[in-house]
C-alpha cells in the first residue's frame, strides 16, 4: 500500500509503535527439531509470528515423473493457518499470495543446497503459520534453512531473511503486521549469511536508488544477528542429540 | 522455430551459452545490455475496453482491458479496484499445458498487479462512481500467445498499452441515486507509466531481456518495476540462482537506462490517439 494512510507508525522520538529503533528487529527464537515424524523441522518465533517448518526427506517423488535426472526436486509448501490471521479467518484452500510465496521461498532455498547431490529425490519442505504478524515469508524461509540442516540435508550455507520497509520515508527493518499494512513499502529480503549472496528480494512500494542499496546493507546486518540465532538452535539440537546417544552406550 | 523449443538445454549447448556470455555474446547476437526490438499495436481487440499487443524478438503477449461496475473492497471504500490476471496458455509454447492457474501464472500476475499499483499506474481514487457503493473495476488480462523470453517485461507492456489506450463509458448519477452509463467514452485515469526490466544472471554475466534459451540456462532473474522520475515500484527475483549486492546494483543500473527506451514505446502510444496525459 502507498500512500499517506494517516497512521502514525514512528513516535515523537523516532521510535517505533513497538519501542523498536528503525535498525532493530524483533526477539527471534528459533528451535530445531521440533517434530518427531519430520526427518527435519523447526520452530521460529519472530516477535508474535510463530511459524513451524517440516522437512520430509531426500525420500523417493511422487508422483514419479517428477523426477529430475540430475538433482533433487525441492518443492515448498508455504500455508496460513486459517486462524492464523488478524482479519476475518483465510480460507484453508490455498491463495494466490500462498502459490506466489511458496515459489519463492523455494527459490530463495534451492541457492544453499548441493540439490545435485541427491539427483532422482524430493525434499518437501511444509511451512505453517501458527500466527502472523508481518515478515512471515522470510522468517519461514529462516525457519525453513534450520529445518533444512536438522534433516541433515548438504548445504553450503543456511539462508535468512528479513524485510526492509519503508514507514513514514524512513527505511525500518523487520516490519511488523501494522507496518506492513500501513507503511509506504516492503522489501522481502533473504540471503545466505555467510556468502553475503541475496537468494530473494521483493518489493513493493517505492524506492528510490540510493534507498535500495541502503536497505540491501541493513538487511546484511540483520540477517547476520538471525544467523547467530540460527546456528544457536541447531547446536543445541546436536549437543541434545549427542547426549542422548552417549547416554544410551553407557 | 519449433525445433528450438526443449526444456533442458543439452550439456554442450549450455556449456556454449555460459562462454559466449563470459565473452560478451549472446545467442541472438545482442550485446548483454541490449533490448530486443518492441512492437506495440492497440485497439485489436474491439470488444474489449482497451487492448495491446507487444512484440519483444519472438516473444508475444496480448492484455485486455474490461471494467464493469461494482462495490469497492471493503478495506478501501473510496477507491476503484485493480485486478490482474494472466495465464500461460498452451497455445503459447509447447511446454505450457492446460489446467488451473499454477505457480508461473500466479506469479506473473502478481508481479504486474504490484508495479502497477505501487507506481501507481491507476489513479484508483478516481474510479469511485458513489463513494462506498459503485466503483469502476478494472480487469487486466495478459495472454502470452509466443514464448521467446521475459514474459514479465512483456507482460508490464501489454497490461500498460492496455490500460493507456482504455476508454470507459462516462457515468452520470441520477437523483434518485441510480448510476447510469452515457454514450460518452473517457480514458482511464492514468497517474504513471511503470516498465519492467528483467535481467538475467548467466554464470557472473548480467543480460537484460533474456531469451527463452537463456533462460532455461541462467541461474537467477531479477525484475524492477521503474516509475516515471526512476523510483523502484516492484522487484521479484526468480530463479534456483542468487545475486551479489554488487549484481544487484548494477542490474537495477541496467534496468534504469532501458526504462526511458521502453516508455517511450508507451508514450507515442498515447500521443497516435490514446488516453489523456496524466
């Protein structure tokens, strides 16, 4: 949405509707291996969004002709929960939005894996949004990395992401639900933390040049501080996983 | 044509592209920031309220335009609304088939209805007949009929030749607050003229307006929706591939010096006898 919308999104002293600074995002808590049936899945809680992510596989396509002869076939499956939304209940039938995000989640995805390695397989990677408060595409694909490395899936880096927005001219970082929906812009940004490479960017509004290489540079920042978080959850996961097995050979 | 026409690039053949590209060259012959050639008729459709038909190499794409009278959204009572559509049809290139919407059709028209909307394209406030009860809805519908490559650009060409050569009937309210439409016909009210630039990243080359040979072989895409005064009103990135911050400087670079190129197409459109200066 562009335009003026008569809300107030910064406070008098520049601070936002939640005491954010324009560069700080929101508490981010991730967990791995939430799940027992998944051969991978995390946990993401980004300020009031709560995502889970499932991953099922390297396992045999179905149906088979799907198939690639050289590498994995990574499908993503992004879905709101039907009460998952502020506004009245979203049907459970899939929409628009969901498709469009769904492939470019999976292209935001498909940069960090060796999908060569498993050529003849399929990754199924099922991203539900508990609870949505803005930002919910890339703290999936955040989710959706961790999910990743928890099934032991070959990466060459993980992914995060984070969105830049603009809110009363002024570029902020992680937009909330609100700002979202009452700011001048969004920027959907996901990139591998370690690479520095961008694996997916959106936008809507308007930007100018300038605006555009600064965003990409706060989206560095923040998506680093994610990446910590991420690497946080997934050793915990393994030093968990470790105990456990020297447990049972004792 | 038709024999070119394969959804995996044999090996060798890919190997060719990905060193013509590290050397400057390109299947076609153009140079990496060169547009192909952009032909744009209107008016073929003569039962639609505007229509266009762009020409980029061998890629074709027709959108139409239909409004029709109706109740606003309810979350923006006091605006007309703006609806894409798109649809990639078998009739455009073998390796479409028939069936529901999937993620290729949904992403078009998502990609074309956000640049529009954010440039704006559509003075939407101005499509309002009764404030809160009768809007002008606006329908763009964009059919690729030949598949030679960037489908978005195309598209935004089409859906903007469309949009630019609309005329919508003239309403009058009655007293009794019945809406009516006259005989008089009214260009839509147009506020921008928004262009997608598309470019393609094949190994560490950028190309701009990539083919369909060179899409099947490049890593990523980047697309930018470029207002009138060089605002970004819409960027999708597509593509199992990723961008550098430095590619994605200077890919928007690129997509900045085509912009003019391309609404220039879309503004002689409007001088030969199509919708009011906004």
């Amino acid at each position: 949405m562009t335009g003026a919308s008569g809300i107030k999104l910064l406070t008098e002293d520049g601070r936002r509707l939640d005491g954010r600074a324009l560069n700080e995002i929101r508490r981010c808590r991730i967990e791995a291996g939430v799940l027992k049936n998944a051969d991978g899945s995390a946990y993401i809680e980004l300020g009031r969004n709560k995502i889970i992510v499932a991953v099922y596989g390297p396992r045999e396509v179905h149906p088979r002709h799907e198939a690639l002869p050289d590498r994995m076939l990574l499908r993503c499956r992004y879905s709101m929960l039907p009460f998952s939304v502020a506004d009245e209940r979203k049907s459970p039938a899939p929409t628009r939005r969901e498709v469009e995000i769904s492939k470019v989640i999976r292209e935001a995805l498909e940069p960090a894996i060796f999908l060569e390695e498993f050529p003849r397989t399929s990754v199924d990677v099922y991203i539900e949004v508990i609870e949505a408060d803005g930002s919910t595409r890339v703290a999936s694909i955040t989710a959706a990395a961790v999910a990743l490395a928890d099934a032991g899936i070959p990466m060459k880096d993980l992914v995060a992401g984070v969105s830049i927005g603009k809110i009363e001219g002024k570029l902020a970082v992680d937009l909330s639900g609100i700002e979202d929906q009452y700011g001048e812009g969004d920027m959907p940004i996901a990139m591998m933390p370690r690479l520095g490479e961008i694996t997916l960017m959106q936008a809507d509004g308007r930007f100018t040049r300038e605006e555009i290489v600064q965003a990409l540079k706060m989206a560095r920042e923040a998506i680093l501080k994610l990446y910590e978080e991420q690497k946080r959850a997934l050793k915990e996961r393994y030093s968990m996983v470790l105990a456990t097995e020297l447990g049972e050979e004792r | 044509m038709s024999e070119r026409i394969y959804t995996v690039v044999p090996a060798p053949r890919r190997e060719a592209i990905r060193s013509m590209a590290k050397r400057g060259e390109r299947v076609d012959g153009r140079k990496p920031e060169e547009y192909r050639e952009v032909k744009l008729e209107v008016g073929m459709a003569g039962n639609a309220d505007g229509s266009a038909k762009v020409s980029l190499g061998h890629t074709k794409v027709i959108a139409g335009v239909k409004v029709s009278l109706g109740q606003p959204f309810p979350d923006a009572p006091n605006a007309g609304v703006q609806i894409v559509h798109a649809e990639l049809i078998p009739l455009a290139s073998p390796i479409f088939e028939p069936g529901p919407p999937d993620e290729n059709d949904v992403e078009l028209a998502r990609v074309i209805d956000r640049g529009l909307r954010s440039a704006p394209a559509l003075k939407l406030e101005e499509l309002v007949v009764v404030p809160g009860k009768q809007v002008w809805r606006v329908f763009v519908d964009i059919y690729p009929i030949d598949h030679d490559g960037n489908f978005i650009d195309a598209s935004g060409l089409a859906a903007m030749g469309a949009l630019l050569s609309a005329k919508i009937p003239k309403t009058v309210v009655t007293p009794d607050g019945a809406v009516a439409k006259t005989e008089e016909k009214v260009p839509l009210p147009i506020a921008d003229i928004p262009v997608f630039v598309t470019i393609a990243k094949i190994g560490d080359v950028l190309v701009v307006d990539p083919c369909y040979e060179e899409e099947l072989v490049m890593d990523a895409r980047i697309t930018f929706a470029l207002t009138k005064d060089d605002r970004v009103c819409a960027i999708q990135k597509g593509g199992r591939g990723s961008f550098t911050p430095e590619e994605i400087e200077r890919a928007l670079d690129m997509a900045l010096s085509v912009a003019p190129r391309l609404r220039a197409a879309l503004e002689n459109l409007r001088q030969s006898g199509g919708a009011s200066p906004p």
